[in-house]
C-alpha cells in the first residue's frame, strides 16, 4: 500500500513562517485578492476532478458518482455561495449607538484572524479539506492544510493541486503522521480547524491552550436515529439504509444506532433489510458504491462489534478487501461496546423503546451527538424540544450538511464552532466593533470632575 512521507519539522516551521509574514504583508485583505483565490480553488476542482476520484477510488472504493455528491460537489456549492455573497459580507454592518454616545457612531468589520491550519480526517478527505479553506480564503487567511495519511493517493492528488493552484507562502499542503500533527500543532496559528475524533480533538485543544489559539472542532458521537410508530416506514427504512450506507457509514453524521417503537419494529426491519439489497444489490460486496473501510485495525474494531449481539441480517465480511456488509444488531446488552463507541462503519444496531420520553431520556443520558434523526410527526416537536445536537432532521438523514445556508457542527462532545456559508467566513474573520467619534463636537459631561453627574445618570 502507498505511504505518505512525513514533512520535515523544519520545512513545517519555514511555511508556518513564510504564511505569518505574508498575512501580515495585508495581501490576503482585498477583495479582489479574496475572489480571484476563490475561482483558482473552483477552477483546480474542476481540472483536478478526474485524479481526484481516482483516487478516492484507489483509497476506499468510492463511486465516482458517489465522490463527486458527497465531496466535490459541496465543496464546488460552498464556493460559488461565496462568491455570491463576499462583497455582502465584507461590508461593515452599522449599528446603533445609545444616546450616552452622542454624537458617536458605532459599526462592525470583519477582519481576518490571520494564519490557520486546517487537520482533516480520512473519511471524505476531499471536502473536509477543502470547505473550510473556502472560509479560509473568503475571511482573507493564509491556510495550512493537513490531509490524513490514511488516504495516501488522495493527499497525495491534494498537495499536487495545493502546489499548483496557490503561492506556498498563501496556502500550503504538509504530509504525515501524528508526528507531523504534534509539530503543527507546537507552531502558533490564530485559528486551527480540526476535524476528527473526540479523543483527537482534546489533544488539539490542549495544544491551542498554551498560544490561546482559537479552535473550531468537528468531532463525532453516536448520532441517535428515532423511528416513532407512525412514520413512513418505507420512506424512513430509505433514508437510513442510504445514510447508513454513504461511505459504508464512515460518516461523522451517520445514524449510529435506531431507537425503535416496538410497535413498528417487525415492519420496520423488513423495510430496512428491503431497501438495502435495493440500494446495493443481494451481494453488496459486488456493488461498486459501497466503500471499503479504511484500513485494518478499522475493520478489526469493527468486526469485533459483531459478537455483542444477534445479527438480524448482514454480518458477511471479507478481511482481504476491508469490506463489511451492512449489518443489524439485536438483543444488546446496555454495557456493550456497539453501544457506547461510535461505530463509524455499516452496522446498526438496535434499541426498542415503547414511549418517546424512553428515547428522549435514552438520548439526553449520553453525550451530546453530532446530528439526530427523528421519522415521525407526533412527537417531532417534543423531541426537538427536549434533546441537544449539533444538527437535525426529521423524516431524513444527513441532509442537513447539504444546504450552505445552515450552519454545519457540533455541541458540547461532539464539537465546537460551525462553519459552511456566512458561518464559514465567520469563524475565519474576527468581528472588530468601532466606535468613531466626530473631534468638532466634545461634549464635556463624560469628563472629571463630573459637574452635571446627575443629569447624565439619566441617560445611562
């Protein structure tokens, strides 16, 4: 299998340099600069689409179709949004001033943070790269990138188009290991955007800490799918056999585990098992849009899930090419490991409940999760109301992360900060608030010795 060498620590220290001194140049601030970098990053996916795939292909046997939907067609969309709306945003927003600061007014500008490094994980490296150095270039940063080695030929396609598209001193491309991150992560940055798992994302944290860097976490969690007694069940059985299936349930937001009415459970498993040999045949394994998994420690951990319970259908593996059939697990015990870890991979398994308030109450227990699905229409509101999560859907899944307008991330556990449209320019810009007041007009009353104090404490 391919390999990706480490950068050197001071190669890793020149380009952090070299970005510092060009953001402090202030060539990144216009917004010409800003668009003109937006289209050479829309015009590189574009050119660089085919080798692209190919190698998310060679990595986890991605589709092409199934690429171009869940990676580079975000990242297209998250690029033209901006380009739509940048001047809009760069504008300084007005705002009112209090009478107490007459005849001053008052506005905010968005100014950019500055240099950033953005870690992205192997499961869709592409967009998960890529989006957030639209926000990155949009707000007028510099960007330092770091792809996952675990995807070897697409980091290695990534740092070719990052070479060619962009000035190293602007936006930069460094490879590796944990290594190569703990000796980013020792460097000064004024944001790091990271995605990955929670355990990772402490590890970022603690580094950000000792500079006061901000940080903006993607992280995970076991992402709850409810199945009340009147949904759809042939329209739910759909959806969350396809969410379930996109990137062999490699997904941040997949749903982790169903939180079943017993009600519907026997119809709703038949549906289930129904619409997973529609999606990817009686054999998935001879389906070209279902993907491998990552690599084998994945697909050991993974297997091991299989044992904890009774397998309703699924369970067929294949060691040799990373592959596990989409599988339903039953009869588990409270304790078991399928039900504490987040799976990140094509087994679902199962908790019966009888009264919303038991999946409501089975949810709100745990940690706060990245996304949560609802099918139903009676208790839709209810457990909106009453849970916590990064993101939402009812009688749907993932679909929340493909609209630009919404804010993308996670709560408590599973993250902090948002990005994708405004938001993404956002949590690269840093909102200044101004006061400028006029000099031919200076009121005395703000200053010692406070003659008219008793007037104005009446308008404070």
């Amino acid at each position: 299998m391919m390999t990706i060498a480490n950068t050197p620590q001071a190669e890793i220290e020149r380009l952090a340099a070299a970005q510092r001194a060009y953001f402090r140049s202030g060539a990144t601030r216009d917004y010409a600069f800003r668009r003109a970098q937006l289209k050479q990053l829309e015009a590189a996916l574009k050119k660089w689409e085919k080798p692209l795939t190919e190698a998310l292909w060679q990595d986890l046997h991605k589709s092409y179709e199934e690429a171009v939907l869940t990676e580079l067609s975000i990242v297209k969309g998250e690029i033209r949004l901006h380009l739509k709306q940048l001047k809009r945003w760069m504008r300084p927003e007005r705002k009112p001033s209090p009478l107490k600061l007459f005849p001053s007014r008052s506005r905010i500008i968005s100014e950019p943070l500055g240099s950033t490094l953005i870690i992205a994980p192997w499961n869709y490296p592409v967009q998960l790269l890529l989006n957030p150095l639209v926000g990155a270039i949009s707000a007028g940063c510099t960007a330092l990138l770091k792809p996952s080695p675990y995807v070897p030929h697409t980091a290695k396609v990534l740092e070719e188009l990052i070479r060619e598209s962009f000035a190293e001193e602007y936006v930069a491309l460094v490879q590796g290991n944990r290594a190569v991150n703990s000796a980013l992560l020792a460097e000064r940055f004024d944001l790091i955007f990271f995605t990955g798992s929670p355990a990772l994302g402490r590890t970022v944290m603690e580094a950000a800490a000792k500079h006061l860097t901000p940080v903006i976490l993607e992280l995970g969690g076991k992402s709850p799918c409810i199945i009340d007694r009147d949904a759809d069940l042939k329209v739910a059985a759909k959806r969350v056999a396809w969410g379930k299936s996109l990137n062999a349930g490699q997904t941040c937001i997949a749903p982790d585990y169903l939180l079943l009415h017993e009600a519907v459970h026997e119809e709703f498993l038949t549906e289930l098992q129904g619409a997973f040999r529609t999606l990817l045949g009686e054999d998935p394994q001879q389906s070209k849009h279902f993907v491998r998994i990552v690599n084998e420690r994945a697909f050991d951990r993974l297997t091991g899930y299989l044992a904890e319970g009774t397998i309703r259908f699924g369970g067929r593996t294949d060691r040799a090419e990373r592959y596990i059939e989409p599988t339903l697990l039953e009869q588990l015990a409270p304790e078991s490991k399928v039900l504490q870890e987040e799976i990140f991979g094509p087994i679902l398994p199962v908790v019966p409940f009888r009264e919303i308030d038991e999946a409501i109450r089975y949810i709100t227990e745990r940690e706060k999760p990245l996304a949560l699905y609802y099918f139903g229409c009676n208790n839709r509101d209810r457990v909106l109301h009453h849970t916590s999560s990064g993101g939402a859907c009812i009688n749907d899944t993932i679909m929340h992360i493909a609209n630009e307008e919404l804010p993308f991330g996670g709560v408590g556990h599973s993250g902090m900060g948002a990005y994708h449209g405004r938001r993404s320019f956002e949590s690269f810009s840093h909102r200044r608030a101004v006061v400028q007041s006029p000099t031919l007009l200076d009121l005395p009353v703000r200053y010692m010795p406070y003659t008219l104090f008793r007037w104005v404490k009446r308008i404070l």
